[in-house]
C-alpha cells in the first residue's frame, strides 16, 4: 500500500482522517469504511476507478462504516456509474446525505440503486 488507499487498504491524511477501500468478499464490488471528502478524494476516485475497470453487471458499494461523504465523494459514484458500459451499481447502507444528494443532482440516474441503513 502505498498510503492514498489506491490499492486497497487504509489512507491516512495529516489531519487523521482516513478511508479504507476493499474489495468485497464473495462478490463483485467494494467496501469503504471513514469519511468520503477533500483530504481523502484520491483514495475515493482511485477505488472508484479500479470498480469501473472489474465491472460486468452489477457492481456494489458497502457504505455501511463510512461516516460522512461529501457532495464531491457522490458526484465521483455517479459519475463512475454514468460511465459504466452496461449494468448498475448498487450502493448498500450508505450515510443518510448520500441519496439525499443523489436525488437533489441526479434524479434519473438508474445506474445507481441506493439500499438504505
């Protein structure tokens, strides 16, 4: 790991934030843990990039330990996900601002499928 969380594995910032990206056991997708924002963006787009490259039709994204995702953080996932040749992402147990914000910017986005906390 080289320390932006571009390989998997925890990134660290100078102000102790931190965000861990994995792969998902079992199924095609991701699972990140800590917060989603300016100082952890690398990490985020990185792990996002390398989920867009691994998809074929449905790829997830376990939200569940990530505390705080920012406008940015979610524009990046739609983005991904606008992107994809074919099939969804479906996003499981994301924190609460994260669909409000996919329904505020990206209303008729169907390649994202939320599944709520």
């Amino acid at each position: 790991m080289d320390g932006t969380g571009a390989a998997g594995g925890p990134a660290r910032t100078g102000g102790g934030v931190m965000l861990d990206v994995g792969p998902l056991s079992g199924r095609p997708g991701i699972r990140a843990s800590g917060e989603i924002g300016v100082s952890t963006r690398l990490s985020w787009e990185n792990a996002l990039t390398e989920l867009s490259r691994r998809h074929t039709d449905v790829s997830y994204v376990e939200l569940s330990a990530v505390r705080f995702v920012d406008v940015a953080g979610v524009a990046a996932l739609a983005v991904t996900a606008m992107n994809l040749p074919v099939g969804r992402v479906v996003v499981e147990r994301p924190p609460p601002q994260l669909p409000r914000v996919l329904d505020l910017f990206w209303p008729s986005l169907h390649r994202i499928e939320v599944a709520p906390r």
